[in-house]
C-alpha cells in the first residue's frame, strides 16, 4: 500500500511538493543461512497486503520433499550446531501447535510445510492472517526456521518437524 502526502518541505533552497512523493509500505525480510552443516540458503520476504501477510520463499539447499517452516520466538542465531537459540514457535496468543489451514486455532509462527522440488528448491508465496510487522504479533526481530522433516500439525508443541536446518533473523527491509 502506497502513501500519497501532501505538503511543503521547507528548509532546502526551494520548497518541494511533496504530494508527489510515494512512500512504500514496510516489509520485511529474512537472509536464510545454514544451521550445523546443512546447506540451505536464500530468503524469505514478509509483504502486508491489507489484512494478510505474504511470505515469499526462495530457498535452495533443501532435500526434495516437504520441510516445516515456522517463525520462532527470538532473532537470536548464536547456537549455531543446533538453532535452540531461536526458542520456540512464535506464539503470542498462547494456542497449541496445529496448521495453518486446520480448524482449530495454532501458533502465530505455525507457517505449514515448504516443498522442496527435485532439485531442491522452493519458490512459493504463503499467507498468513497472524503476522505484523507491529503490536504484538510483530515478528521483526524473530527467526523464521526451516526443519529437515515435514510438521504434521499435530505432535505437541512442534509438530515432530525434525532438526532446524536453516534460520535468519527477521528485520525490516523498508522496500
């Protein structure tokens, strides 16, 4: 979504209409690098787009096959063998683990499963109606963490996605 101001910026040497000016909504983005020996790599971008998030993957690196994707609580990437640095999923209204499309409530991080292709790779756009980049649902600052398995959206409290294999901080991108 794009601004339009209208005003004078005084000040310089002459003023400047800025109605003219278009101010682009924040997004934000994630740089996904391997955790232990693993070798994904890419990024993943989060786009407001009115009241949903767009999360677009591109990732490489990946066995083919279905891999957990999930926004974890802290930006914090320092246990590098393992990714227990990041903590848990994302959950900020307190819901058990599910997915994203079930019929029950689910974690606001619970983002699904990526398929990766024969080549290992994934290109794809997700949405979520749970992220921000704002209140309380922010997940600027937070990781967002790929699992060697598929999540079965059931097994409690992580729905048994295997070990973390790549991970990025989440931060503003100001595209």
């Amino acid at each position: 979504m794009n601004r339009f101001v209208t005003g004078i910026l005084l000040g310089m040497s002459a003023p400047i209409l800025v109605s003219q000016l278009v101010f682009a909504a924040p997004s934000a983005i994630a740089v996904v690098s391997p955790i232990g020996t693993e070798n994904v790599r890419g990024n993943v971008e989060f786009v407001p787009t009115g009241n949903t998030m767009e999360v677009r993957v591109k990732l490489s690196g990946l066995t083919p096959g279905p891999h957990g994707f999930h926004v974890h609580a802290f930006g914090d990437l320092s246990a590098t063998k393992d990714g227990s640095s990041a903590g848990g999923h994302f959950n900020p209204d307190q819901h058990t683990h599910g997915g994203p499309n079930g019929e029950m409530d689910h974690h606001a991080g619970d983002l699904g499963n990526l398929e990766a292709n024969s080549s290992g790779n994934v290109n794809v756009t997700l949405k979520s109606a749970k992220l921000s980049l704002t209140g309380p649902n922010s997940i600027v600052g937070r990781s967002i963490v790929i699992h060697a398995s598929a999540d079965d959206f059931k097994t409690q409290p992580a729905g048994n996605s295997g070990a973390r294999i790549g991970w990025g901080v989440i931060g503003l991108s100001g595209k």
